[in-house]
C-alpha cells in the first residue's frame, strides 16, 4: 500500500512539477515555433535535441526511484522513507534539477528561443537557492538526528565501525562544519543499510 501511495504521489508531483517547468511554461512562452538557429549554426538544434534525450529519461528515471526505493516523492510535503543512493543519484546530487534545466535550454536550443536560456537560468538559480537554504539544513537534520539515534540504541555498533568512528564523523553539534557532517552521516547512513543487509543474510 505505501509503494502505491508513493507511485500515485510522484506521478501526480511530475504532472505538477517539471511538466509544468520544463513543458507547459517552455510552450507557453514559444507555442514551440522554430527560430533562426543559434548564431545561424543548425548543429545547435541536434545539441538541443541531445540534451532534451538526455534529460527525459533522467527525470523519469529518477522519479521512479523516489517511489519504489525511497517510498515517497520528490516533493517535500511527501519526502521518502528510504535513501536513495541509485541510478544517477551515486553520481549527481541533483539529478532532476538538473534533468528539468537541461530538458528547457534544449528547448532554447532547438527553436533557437533566448527566452528559454533566461527561463534556464532563473530556474537554475531558484534550484540552487532551494537546496541551500531548505534540502541541506532538512537533510543534514534528518541524518544526523538517525545516525545519533542509531549510536545509541545499538549494541556495540556495526562490523567495521566503531562509536568513537561515528561520533568523529557527525561531531557534537549540527552547527559545527554542516557540509562535512551531512557528507559523514550520509556515509553512516549507508554503511548502516549495508551491515543490516549483511546480518540478514547471514
């Protein structure tokens, strides 16, 4: 039941979200009318197209993860329940930011539209002001708050992993050094995942 709820919830999230940011608004400023080319270079268009290819498969890829591994959504209001660590996240933070910009200046690419780069970057910035002033601080809360959860109910800690390990990786404040300690407790946070998945196994 809470893998369907978390499928209805992104499906619903994307036709809210970056088919509005990346389709209805793009449309809505160019009726997708095709311009002179970039700098009367034609290639750009096939660039354009590249990035729209690239980027469609990325989003829905990456949605499809937040429902059936995290158990929830992109969205804030419906966060998952579980780590997403796969797909292009073990490569890239953001992958559908950075999905919903590249799908737009491929637009502005492919009908050779300026509007489009602008609209990219506006929402480029607006991505990157989200992630620092809400998804750090809420992330980095949320991890810490588990990893120190997860220290003190524990036994003698996890094979491989000493308390002494974890207390010099999340420190004694949230406030202190925040980007090293939301690096740190995202690695206990796996390293935990991996050692249950082990002993269950065993």
């Amino acid at each position: 039941m809470q893998r369907v709820s978390a499928v209805l919830g992104s499906a619903l999230f994307f036709l809210v979200a970056p088919c509005v940011l990346a389709g209805l608004i793009p449309w809505s400023m160019t009726r997708w009318e095709f311009r002179p080319a970039f700098f009367g270079l034609e290639g750009a268009r096939s660039v354009g197209v590249l990035l729209i290819l690239v980027g469609l498969p990325g989003l829905v890829d990456s949605f499809a993860r937040f429902a059936l591994q995290g158990l929830g959504t992109p969205a804030p209001v419906a966060p998952t329940k579980n780590l997403v660590v796969t797909g292009l996240y073990r490569h890239v933070r953001n992958p559908i930011y950075l999905a919903v910009v590249a799908i737009i200046l491929g637009q502005a690419m492919l009908f050779g539209d300026w509007r489009l780069v602008l609209l990219g970057a506006l929402f480029w910035l607006a991505f990157h002001l989200f992630v620092v002033a809400y998804e750090e601080p809420t992330l980095r809360r949320t991890l810490i708050q588990s990893t120190r959860h997860i220290a003190r109910t524990s036994a003698a800690g996890f094979r491989g992993w000493s308390p002494g390990e974890h207390r010099s990786l999340v420190g004694d404040s949230p406030q202190s050094n925040s980007r090293a300690n939301l690096v740190s407790a995202t690695r206990f946070a796996l390293l935990v995942d991996r050692s249950r998945r082990e002993q269950n196994l065993l």
